[in-house]
C-alpha cells in the first residue's frame, strides 16, 4: 500500500509574477527604548522556535467492511390462547381470563415474569423520540405557583360613581356580564347628577356597555334567567321587583306592585326551576320571602315570613331580616337563607307553616350573613361569609362548622366556590384584597392574595369555566380577574381527597357535639342536685327560726319591740318638721 502522494499544480495557478525593485526603506513605526524596563529584562538561553512558511496538508483512505442488518417483528396480540378457546368468542376468552386470575399460581409467575420482562425493557435503548409510547397514561399536573391577573377593567359611566351591589354572567357561555348599581347605605341622600342606571357588558369590550338599563328606581340586584340569556329580574330599591327584556331594549318589561312587594331593597332575587321556567323568589330586610312568576307579577304566588316563634302570630314587626339567599336547580324545593342576626336557615317549600318550611337552623355569624353558597360537587356542604371570617358547613352538623378561616383585619363582603376546581373559593375583603383558598393544600391561611383596587371590595362572581373572575368595588368598578391553570384544574384524585376531607371533619364534629351534650347534661343534674339540697337547707332553716320564735318570743317582748318602734318614728317626725322650719 503507497503512503505517498505528489501534489500537481501548473504555473497559471500560482498567481502574477511577482517583480521586485530598489527602494529605500520606509520608517512606519518607532518604539524607543525604555531603561526602566531595561533593569526588568531577562534573557532566556538557548531559544528552540520552529515556524513553517506553509499549512501542512495531507490524505488517507481506510477501507472497512459494512455490516448488513435486517428488520422483522412479532405479532403477540392474540398468542397463548389454548385449542378449545375461540378468540373471536369475547366471552370465552373472558370466561378464560377470570379461570387463570383465580388461579393461586397466577400472581406469582406475573411477578416471576415482570423481572424478566423489565430486564428485556431496559436494554431496549432505541426509542422513538416521535413516538407517543404511553397514550393512556394521564399527564401528571405540573407544579407552578398559585397566581391571579387583571386582564380588564369595567368602570361606572355615571359621572357620579356608585358602589355595585350584584354580578350576573349569561348563561351563554359567561360572554356578558350584568351589573347593578346601587348605593345600599341607610337614608342615603341621592348626589346631584346621580343616575339609577345599570348596564351589561360584553366580555370583550370594556370601553362601552352593551346596554344600558334605565329603571326608575337603582336596582339592587341583578340575576340573568340560567335557561334564557335575553330575560333577566332586578330587586329595586324601592322593594319592587322588576323583569327586563334584552330583545326590547332598555326599559323593564314589567314590575310588581308596591302594595304586594317588599318593604326594603331587594337584595337577593334568584331564578328557580318549574315547568314554566318563568317563577322565581326574592328576600330583603323587612324579613319576607316572596315566590313570584314573571307572567303575573300583580299577586304573589307564596309569601314566607320569616317569624320562627311558635306560640304567636306571624306578624312582619317581628320578623328576621334576609340578607343572604341560596337555591340549588338540582335541589327545587330547597333553599337556604342568611339573616341579619347572624344565623343560616334551610328551608324546604313544602312545608305547611313557617317552622316546618325553615326547620334547620345555623348559628353561624357575630353579625349578618353576607353570602351563601353550596359546593358544586357536594351539596350537603356551603360557605357562608359574615363578620370577619368565612365558614364551611355540613347539613348534618348543626352546632359548628367543619372548617373555617382566622379572623381577618377588615372584615369579609362576598365569597364564592370555584366551579371547576372544588376546593378553591374566593374570598372580598374591605380593603381592597381578594384571597384564594384551597383547602386541600392548607386551611390556616390563603394559597394566593392579590391586591385589586384600594376601596372595598363589594361583590364577585366567578365564570362558569372557573379560569375567570368578576369583582366589584364601592366605586363602581369591576375588575376581570384570570387565575393560573392549576386554580381551575382538577386532578384525578382531587375529588376523592376532598370527599375524604369533608367525611373526616364531619365526624369529628359529631363526635366533639356528642361530647359536648354529655358536658351539658351532667352540669344540669349537678344544678338540679344542688337546687334539691339549698332547697332543704331552706326548709330546715325556717323550721328552726319558727321553733325560736315560738320558744323566746313571748307576748311582752312583742309588745316592748311595738312600743320601740313607735318611739323611734316619732322622734324621727319631730326631726323632719325642725329641718323644714330651718
């Protein structure tokens, strides 16, 4: 084999002829000499330095045998199958199956055969990269930290800004939101200028309102029909509730009368399921519930006061403010109410006289129930929001909740579930703050805070897809909150965890409101032990006093103690009538 080779190259590869001439040398640069640096140089002896004036250039070639390689595969879909067995019979073969399950050889040759199999697997280090390997296996959740963002701002067109009171979104996939402006401050003097207009807005565009409602009193409350995203009802200021048309503009289709109507603002007004589609109910202050239907709202269907003492007469003077209203379309004749003084009611329509229909009762708030809403996957189980904290209840325990929040700073306005994710709800506070919980992750304090507005915060609602969020502050005001992915996501086991969760606090209570019965059962027969024993000390000590007094008192001496007496009240006469001659 030659290792040599001649490079060949002809003459007009080499470039022009190269001409040189006499000239003298041309100064370009001078460096002077330093003699400081002089005393600083080193000589280096002997100096070894090779330079080459052109690139070193070679070649070779190294022949190599090619190894040639074959595909094939295997088809084991349908293999091992016995003689007798069809594998086109789907229950022979399932019949089969559960045969060779029972089998006690059975889980020790799949364990025999895993080794050997995933010894097989890892030497197998060829993979597709394009390749989906695991189709049927659920991705698992990705970790990113809780956060919320306002994407948009929806402000009062009113020059005079006024607080909203109540959100609605359309039932048509949540692209327009309702809301109502109404200043629910008592004896409130209306601004110059002031307007009772409410408007509804597209999700899209936040510059100008889709429409503008034009009642002749503000409206309080606002509620979009769940079956019909044209029809809407509003409570009115002046108790009145109204019916509004999308299709016809900005005017209300109708309203009740003020004779049958509420006493105070209508604060809560919800649509509920019937036949019609067209009945709904109403709650405020002056402590009645009303049951409408939009097609004749001249008389009442039903009204419930709400009046819970049994021995007198229903009268509206003693009745319990609604302050809060919840009703459930899977559960039709259930509601449940909040009430001024603090205590939740759940109530079923059919009942025949008020302590039938309102028969659960919760002692739930210091002061009135702000909001009330029940879990959407477990509705035994409601938030409610009053005073400075927010609750989770369970119908089966009465006395206390199974969950609830620490005592915040400003107190609480409004509170919501998360449609999607069933163990987040959101929380509004005075100071302008909104707090996510989550309550599988922890429950002493919120999984995310964000800072909305610097006013209170008066009202939110959440979208029916669980990514969005409505709020509403005292200055007119609402801002479009978006929430992470992992706020609105459930995982597989989420629902089996929070089932676990509700189940374990629930039984807890009980337990701690068993215990509590027997504490209160023994303190009340120690009080009746020891009213039975004062009681006969009593009676042993006036047997005693009536023994002395037939024993000493004798005749004389109660006529000596009557002579006494008689002398000391007319020294004390003479006494006055000096005093009022001076």
């Amino acid at each position: 084999m030659e290792t040599t080779f001649s490079y060949q190259k002809k003459r007009c590869q080499f470039g022009r002829q190269c001409l040189f001439s006499d000239k003298g040398p041309d100064l370009i640069d001078d460096y002077p000499g330093h003699t400081q640096w002089m005393k600083d140089f080193i000589l280096r002896d002997p100096v070894d330095k090779s330079t080459q004036n052109a690139p070193m250039q070679s070649k070779h070639c190294v022949n190599t045998f090619r190894a040639e390689f074959s595909t094939s595969s295997m088809n084991h879909v349908e293999g091992g199958w016995p003689k007798d067995i069809n594998i086109q019979d789907e229950e022979a073969t399932k019949r089969y199956r559960r045969k060779i399950e029972k089998d006690d050889a059975f889980n020790p040759t799949i364990f025999q055969l895993a080794k050997t199999m995933e010894n097989c697997i890892l030497q197998n280090n060829a993979i597709n990269i394009y390749q989906q390997y695991f189709d049927d296996v659920e991705p698992a959740p990705l970790i990113e930290p809780s956060s919320a963002r306002i994407v948009s701002v929806f402000q009062d067109q009113c020059p005079v800004k006024r607080p909203i009171s109540h959100i609605s979104w359309s039932p048509d996939n949540g692209t327009k939101l309702a809301m109502s402006h109404c200043n629910l401050t008592y004896q409130a003097v209306p601004k110059p200028n002031e307007s009772s207009h409410s408007y509804i807005w597209e999700m899209e565009n936040p510059n100008t309102p889709y429409l503008v409602l034009k009642p002749e009193s503000p409206c309080a409350c606002l509620e979009y029909n769940p079956k019909d995203g044209n029809l809407l009802i509003s409570g009115q200021l002046d108790g009145r509730v109204v019916i509004w048309d999308i299709r016809r503009g900005s005017d209300p289709v109708d309203h009740s009368q003020i004779e049958v109507s509420h006493r105070y603002p209508v604060l809560n007004a919800l649509w509920i399921t019937s036949k019609s589609g067209c009945e709904f109910f109403s709650a405020a202050p002056d402590g009645k519930i009303i049951w409408w239907d939009m097609r004749k709202l001249n008389e009442p269907l039903e009204v419930l006061i709400v009046d819970l003492v049994e021995d007198r007469l229903q009268c509206l003077s003693n009745a319990l403010g609604v302050s809060a209203l919840e009703y459930e379309a899977s559960i039709p004749t259930r509601f449940m109410i909040g009430c001024e003084n603090g205590q939740i009611y759940s109530g079923n329509r059919k009942g025949k006289s008020t302590m039938e229909k309102l028969n659960v009762k919760f002692d739930a708030h210091l002061g009135p129930v702000l909001a009330l809403q029940r879990n959407t996957a477990y509705l035994k189980n409601f938030l409610s929001i009053g005073d400075w904290t927010a609750r989770v209840w369970a119908e089966d325990c009465r006395e206390s909740s199974i969950m609830w929040t620490s005592y915040h700073k400003t107190m609480l306005t409004d509170g919501a579930w998360s449609p999607t994710r069933f163990s987040v709800f959101f929380t509004a506070r005075e100071d302008g703050i909104m707090d996510i919980w989550d309550i599988l992750q922890q429950q002493k304090r919120s999984v995310c805070c964000i800072k909305v507005c610097d006013v209170s915060l008066k009202c939110l609602r959440c979208h029916e897809m669980g990514r969005l969020l409505a709020v509403s502050n005292s200055a007119g005001s609402t801002y479009l909150v978006e929430l992470s992915e992992n706020l609105t996501t459930s995982t597989r086991n989420e629902k089996t965890l929070l089932n676990a969760m509700f189940e374990r606090e629930n039984k807890r209570e009980k337990i701690l409101e068993a215990r509590n019965r027997e504490i209160r059962l023994k303190l009340q027969q120690q009080q009746m032990t020891e009213q039975t024993a004062e009681g006969g000390e009593k009676r042993l000590m006036n047997r005693a006093d009536d023994d002395f007094e037939a024993k000493w008192i004798t005749p004389e001496v109660k006529q000596a103690e009557e002579e006494y007496m008689k002398i000391v009240n007319e020294e004390l006469k003479k006494r006055n009538l000096k005093e009022k001659e001076n």
